[in-house]
C-alpha cells in the first residue's frame, strides 16, 4: 500500500468514525475489565479478519492499527464528559470519537505554539509535567503514542520530563474519580523503561493509595497469525541513547528476536 494511500485511509477512518458503530463493535462481554495485566491476542482482536487472517484496520504500522483497536475499544463513551487529550499531534481519531460521543474535548502538546492562555474546548501549548488547566478539571485525561516521549533523552520537543512530574499533574487536573488512559508502543522508542517493555517498572510509576482500577493491557504481545514487527535501523539507532541502566546483551537480544506491542494504561484516581 502506498504511503499516500495510507494517509487518505487514516484521515478517512478518523473523520467518519461514529461512537454507537464502535461501542457495538467492542460491546461487552468480551470486555470485562479485572485488574491486573490482561493480553490480548491478535487472533482475539476485534480487528481481526479471520477470513483474511489479517488486521482489519486499513492504514498504519502494525502498533497505529493496535492504536486504532485500542481507541475503539477505551474512549467510546464519553457522553457529557469533560476531557483532556496530552501529546495531541495531528491525529484526529480520539478527538472526533470523544466530541461526536457527546464529550467535551481539550488538548495540550508541546509542539504549539506558546503565547494566548490556554482554553478548555481547544487545542493550545502546554506539556504533560505543567498542564495550563486549574485542578480538578477533567473527567478523562489520555495520551495517544506520547507517554513514551515524555522523558526520552533524545530527539524531543522539550528536555525530558520526570514521569512522577507527569503523573502528579495528571493527578492534579483529574476530578476525583477521574479517569486516564495511555497506550505505548512496546520495544520500538521512546523512554528506556518502553524500549524494554519493563512493565513492572511502568506500574511502580503508580501510587496504589492514589490510584486504583488498574489495568495494563499487552495487545499484539501475542502477534501469530500475523507477522513479527519490530522497527528499522534508524530507530534502532536511537536504542544506546536512551538504554543506561539495562544489560546491553538484552537490547540486543530484543533487536534480534523481539516483537514490538502495544501496551494501554487504564487507571482511575482514587476519590477520598
Ligand atoms: C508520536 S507523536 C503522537 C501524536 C498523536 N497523539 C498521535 O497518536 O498521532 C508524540 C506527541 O507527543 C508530544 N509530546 C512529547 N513530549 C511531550 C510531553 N512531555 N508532554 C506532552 N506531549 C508531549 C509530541 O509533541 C507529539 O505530538
């Protein structure tokens, strides 16, 4: 498929995608939640074509298609919510899915530029570690493929954040009981913790007496009968930057026979 082909598909899909057809799609029971870790197999995806033994989603590297499921499945009832979006970008899924789903949709990303005050209903200027929003002001805060930005040395927008920074302000523009959601793509850049898919150190990020319903998913974990991802030298490159505190055996050994995934990162702020 052409590089042109796959944008006009992602455009498309992001501009026609309509709340009660993607709320059918992933309707319960398949998804109960329990807390913990839960995987999620290629073959059990939703977005699986069993008859073509493919990926439904029709543009994207295999963890954006991940992405795309991911968003389907996790921001389709926003009706009446207030909510933030971090690390925005350019990609309009989420955004259209929470404002035609009936919510309310404001956006934050270091990338725009800097002067007129930040306003709820808008995109504007701002990064995870200083949200520009007072306390208590959202019902939902989530991320698309950023969280794993937010404290990588190299080739960012902004010098590394620390991520209890982060987190401490997500917590902070939360109403009680508030709601966040993360995805990141597992083994392929970003922050080192995300390069070696160390999860156990992703969920000490966590404060249980803060937080609670957590849920940490893995999907495309198990990728068969679809084929092994893992990205290209350039981005592989960018590997010995980021690792410091993991063996160098490891990353190798990762490169050689390693396959990117998608986590997702659900929890709920704890009202007291
Ligand atoms: C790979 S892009 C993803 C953009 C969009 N969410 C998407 O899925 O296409 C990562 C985004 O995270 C933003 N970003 C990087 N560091 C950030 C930080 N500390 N706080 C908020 N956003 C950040 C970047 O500016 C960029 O727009």
């Amino acid at each position: 498929m052409s590089g042109a082909t796959d944008s006009v598909r992602k455009f498309w899909h992001a501009w026609t995608i309509h709340p009660a057809r993607v709320r059918k799609l992933w309707q319960p029971p398949w998804w109960q939640e329990s807390e913990g870790f839960r995987d999620i197999p290629c073959r059990a995806c939703r977005k699986f074509d069993a008859n073509r033994q493919a990926c439904a989603v029709p543009y994207g590297t295999p963890s954006r298609k991940c992405a795309v499921a991911a968003i389907e499945a996790n921001l389709n009832d926003t009706a009446g919510q207030s909510v933030l979006e971090i690390g925005y970008g350019r990609w309009a899924l989420a955004r259209n899915l929470v404002r035609r789903g009936g919510g309310t949709w404001t956006g934050i990303d270091p990338r725009q530029p800097q002067g007129s005050p930040a306003r709820m209903g808008q995109g504007n200027h701002g990064h995870a570690a200083a949200i520009p929003f007072p306390n208590a002001s959202f019902d939902l805060v989530y991320g698309i493929q950023t969280f794993e930005h937010w404290g990588q040395k190299a080739g960012t927008v902004m010098e590394p954040s620390s991520y209890a920074d982060c987190l401490h302000e997500i917590l902070r523009v939360l109403k009680p009981g508030g709601r966040l959601y993360l995805d990141a793509p597992m083994h392929y850049h970003g922050h080192e913790m995300f390069i070696m898919g160390d999860v156990d150190r992703l969920r000490c990020l966590f404060d249980n007496t803060l937080w609670q319903d957590i849920v940490m998913e893995r999907w495309r974990r198990e990728y068969q009968p679809l084929t092994r991802f893992m990205p290209g030298a350039k981005v592989l490159a960018e590997w010995p930057v980021e690792i410091s505190s993991y063996p160098e055996s490891e990353a190798n050994r990762l490169m050689q026979t390693g396959s990117a995934w998608l986590l997702t990162f659900k929890a709920r702020k704890r009202s007291r």
